[in-house]
C-alpha cells in the first residue's frame, strides 16, 4: 500500500510540473487525471466489503450488475422499514454491501436498501418520445423498462405509479421499472437534488416541484434545516392530500448519501449514467469521480464511446482521493432489436438462445424475466425449454453479433392472437420483402403499411422511403410459406435534418387551459392547425365544435408534432372517461 501511494504522489508530481511547464491548464474546469492512472492495488483476495449501486436483473438470491449475491442473512431494508428478499423486484434500483467471492461472479449480501425515486399520480405521458411527468417531474422510460401491471398505452392521467431508475444530467430520471399502484397510496415521494433553496419561506424545488419543509422531519441531517443546502439529494414525502397547486407540504426529507463513506483499496460496482464527462478517462457516475486507463477492460464498446449521459456499469477500486479506479467498464446499449416466438434452439456451452431464426448470446447482464402463468421468480437461463414462448431483446455489439439485453417468457399465443413481432434494422429489401434480425419477412396484399409519424401509406410508396438500415417494427405471423408480414411500422425518433427538434407525439394530459386556436394540456401547448382532426366519442367533429365541448379538468390524447416546447396537434381526441 505504501508503494502505490508512493507510485501515485509521483505521478501527481509529474502531472504538475508538466501543467507549469505547459503554462498551466484550464482553472474553470475538473483537473485532468494523470497520464496513466494509478492502478487499483492487488492482493490476491477480494477486500472484505464491497459497494454496489445497480438495477436487479434477476433471482436466485440476487443478480446486481452480473453478480449473485446470497441474501439469506442481509438486512433488507425500504425507507428505513425492515422488508424481505420477496421485497425486492426486478427493475428496483437498489444499494447493497456485502462481499465478492474469488471468482468476481457471486457474493454475500450483508445490507440492501431499495427506495423508490418517484411515487405519485401520472400527470401526463408521451407515447411518442417514451416520457411521463409525475409530481413536476421528468421521466424517460424505454423497451427495457419492467412495466408491472400496466401497458403504457393505456395509462391515464391521474393513474397512481411506483418509478424506480436513476437520474442523468438533467436531474431526470432514467427508469428501469414501473408500476401501477391503487390510487388509495396515501403518500407520495420525489427525489431528486435541492435547488431554489428559500430558508425564509422554508421551501425549495426539486425539478418542476416546489416543497414547503415547514413542517418537515429531517433524517440523516446533523443540523435539521440548518444543514440543507442547494445541491444535496434528498428524498421527501408527503401525503397526496397536502399535494396543493404544485407545492407538496412534506412530512419528511431524508438526506441521501449514496455510499460517501469508503477506504482505501474498497471494491465498487455501481450501475448510472455519466452525469459529468471530463474525458473518457475522468467521468462521474453517482456523484463518484471515475478514473479509466489503458489496462480497463471495457466490454460491448471502447472508452471512446463514453459521452455525457452514456449508461455504464464500472467495476473497480477506491483510491487514496477516494476515486473510484475502473478495472472493467460495461457499456449499456438501447434495445435495438426485438423477437418473439418459441425457442428453437438452446446451447448451454455457448449460452446462446435461438427464437425463429435468430441467435442472441446471454451474459451476465442479460435480465430474466418470467411473465408466464407459471411466475417462476428464479427464472433463469436453465430454466428455458425448447418450444418455450419467449420475447428477447437486445443490440449488435462491434462483433456483429446479437447480444442479449433481456429475456422475458411468455404465454404461448393464442389462435385470436397468432401473430408475433420483430424489431430491428432492415436489410435485404426486395420487392416482395426484407431481412430482419435474420429473418425473412414476406409482405402480400393484406399487409399494412405506417410510415415513421404513424400514416398509413400504400405499399409502393413505403417500399419507396425504405433504405437499408432503418429500423422497422413488424407484426408478422408463421405460415407454410415462411414468415408473412402483417403490419409494418418505421420506429424510432425522426429529426428535422437541422439537430433533430421535430419528434411525433402522441401526448395524453389534462386540459389547463383553452386558448384561441388551441389547448394548454399538462403544461404542454397543443397549437392547432386547418389540417387538424378532433374527435368525441369515435365521431369527427369540427374546431369550433370540439372548443365549445371541451373543459378544463378534461383527459385529451393528442398525435402530432414535437416542435421544442410546443406540439403541433394532427389529431386531438377528448378522452371517454366512461370506465373510470
């Protein structure tokens, strides 16, 4: 230990007299980390105590960033309140300390604490751009996200959700799960960094919120009040009914410290976007300052990838200023493909899973999710059969081959409901199909075609817009003849060619306020246009008619186009609160 301090205040020095000699370097901005980082010490054996922040990708006891760990003596633990391992859920971000085992790929548990960020009633969702807003506050959700018992089209206004992820540059939260709740939940809770600190009117802002703390009990401040500052996390909760015109009068706020207290030569794994990115070699991930070198294994991509906001797993150790040294980085990568059907083959030795035509490759990272009847929670690449009715979805890696990023098994489908979809990019276009995820898709006469803002459109005009490369969602179905297409959709977010502001929408909200030629809906300006179509009860209706029916308190849904703070409306439908 003695020898890497000696090591690493020698390199500093070096790194010094090179700035002075140089003329010095940018004083505005985090310091450079020397020109080849320390090395994390090595002693043969794991350290006692290990630091893990990350999402729970599986069971058996617990899979944290491609780790099992044994929970059967861990102290489980939400918002302070004793919980058990059936507590926890795939898709909860959680913080756990415990140990590693020789081989780095299982472990002991000794504290877990799982708390979700945001808990209260949906404000408005956008089906279009993957967001919700709850309490005031932004949330991005994608085709990883673990959705419990509901299906986001069909989410409302008003609907009470669980979110659990973590928070990019922005202070918005990334979520990895999402579930719908009873709307008798008597409390709500937001987390998030303090700003906008009033000490004399006792409140601050979390994003969008406004939180009065007259009233509050504060945890995990020496000081109460006094010690509350801008820029710490917090997490605050109150009850729903104390939720008045955008300010929520708290009953609690609870200091987050997020593992601040660490030794020297402790192992970490944590699991967050880069929030502050100084170069791929000095970036931060949960307000801890990571340093990469030329030894760090990086896996699915290369320290050149790293950007602001990049999804990444580190593993490594702390050094002497309390950074934490990566000895291995695993990139995160949006689900770029999608295939569902029964599984043809299985390979133990390679680990790999064959669904229709498609091989994808499971890792140690790949989550397992069981949402058949059956609900085994310790569902798990062994668990897979042959014929099993799987969806997998994934990415390519720089290989080319077809990674894994989650495996969820389903109900086989039904004769009402025969069909299956695939996702990914196009290649091999014909007149009479394509190539997708390796599949051969065939398209006939009865195959409906949508362009990439939703319109349906002829057959050749498709085929005419169509490019190797563009990523397609097609509902397709087995027949003797091979793979037949059904329906065929552009996916993705479309820019205007001038930096990517113009995003379709489909936007669902409370209506705020009427305005002459359009709607304010859950703070979102809906503008109006000639070409617009209104509809009430599956009938059309005409501009004037629609803002003589339409009241403020009304649910809207709302397609069109995104264009930065407003949305140029192509269709508004006055939702049928019928069934509520």
């Amino acid at each position: 230990m003695k020898k890497f301090r000696f090591i690493h205040l020698l390199a500093n020095l070096l790194t010094l007299l090179a700035l002075v000699s140089c003329g010095g370097g940018d004083s505005g901005g985090t310091p450079l980390p020397p020109p080849e980082p320390p090395q994390p010490p090595v002693t043969g054996v794991p350290p006692e105590t290990t630091f893990t922040s990350g999402v729970i990708t599986g069971f058996g006891s617990v899979f944290i960033n491609g780790v099992e760990y044994e929970t059967g003596g861990a102290e489980i633990s939400n918002d302070d309140e004793s919980g058990s391992e059936s507590d926890l859920q795939l898709g909860m971000f959680v913080e756990l300390s415990g140990s590693i085992d020789d081989g780095g790929v299982t472990g002991t548990a000794k504290s877990i604490e799982y708390d979700e960020q945001i808990k209260g009633p949906l404000e408005s969702i956008d089906l279009g751009l993957k967001i919700i807003t709850i309490l005031g506050q932004v949330i991005h959700y994608d085709d990883l996200t673990i959705m419990e018992n509901l299906v986001p089209e069909e989410l409302k206004p008003g609907d009470f959700l669980e979110v659990h992820g973590f928070f990019n540059q922005e202070n918005e939260l990334h979520a990895t799960r999402i579930e719908l709740e009873s709307i008798e939940q008597a409390y709500v809770r937001v987390q998030g960094e303090v700003f906008g600190l009033n000490s004399s009117d006792e409140t601050f802002t979390l994003n969008n919120l406004i939180v009065d703390y007259s009233q509050a009990e504060f945890h995990g401040f020496d000081n109460g009040a006094a010690d509350l500052v801008n820029g710490v996390q917090v997490r605050v909760k109150g009850a729903l009914t104390s939720l008045v015109d955008g300010v929520l009068t708290v009953s609690d706020i609870k200091r987050l410290h997020r593992f601040e207290e660490h030794e020297e030569g402790d192992l970490s794994h944590i699991e967050g976007v880069i929030t502050e990115f100084t170069s791929s070699v000095n970036f931060v991930v949960n307000n801890i300052v990571v340093i990469a070198h030329e030894s760090t294994e990086v896996e699915h991509g290369g320290l050149d990838d790293l950007s602001i906001d990049s999804w990444v797993k580190v593993k490594g150790s702390f050094d002497a200023e309390g950074r934490l040294v990566a000895e291995k980085i695993h990139i995160h990568h949006s689900s770029q493909l999608r295939v569902e059907g029964e599984v043809t083959a299985l390979n133990p030795d390679m680990k790999t899973i064959t669904v229709i035509e498609t091989l994808f490759h499971v890792t140690d990272q790949t989550q397992m999710h069981d949402e058949s009847d059956d609900e085994e929670r310790f569902f798990n690449f062994e668990s897979i059969m042959v014929g099993d009715f799987v969806s997998v979805k994934g990415f390519v890696d720089s290989d080319g081959d077809n990674i894994a990023s989650q495996i969820e098994r389903e109900n086989h489908r039904d004769e009402h409901h025969p069909y299956v979809e695939l996702k990914g990019p196009v290649n091999t276009i014909t007149d009479s199909g394509f190539t997708l995820v390796g599949v051969a898709v065939t398209v006939n006469d009865q195959t409906m075609f949508k362009g990439a803002f939703g319109e349906e459109m002829e057959r050749e005009t498709f085929f005419g817009q169509l490019v190797d490369g563009m990523i397609l969602e097609v509902k397709v179905i087995e027949t003797g003849d091979g793979v037949v297409a059904i329906r065929v959709e552009i996916e993705g977010e479309h820019g205007d060619g001038e930096g990517g502001e113009h995003h379709m929408s489909e936007f669902r909200g409370q209506v705020e306020e009427i305005l002459e030629n359009g709607l304010l809906v859950s703070g979102l300006r809906v503008s109006f246009t000639s070409m617009t179509h209104f509809e009430v009860e599956d009938s059309l209706i005409s501009m004037a008619g629609f803002l003589e029916i339409v009241q403020i308190g009304d649910d809207v849904e709302v397609k069109g186009m995104r264009d930065g703070g407003e949305l140029i409306a192509h269709k508004v439908e006055l939702e049928d609160d019928s069934d509520d």
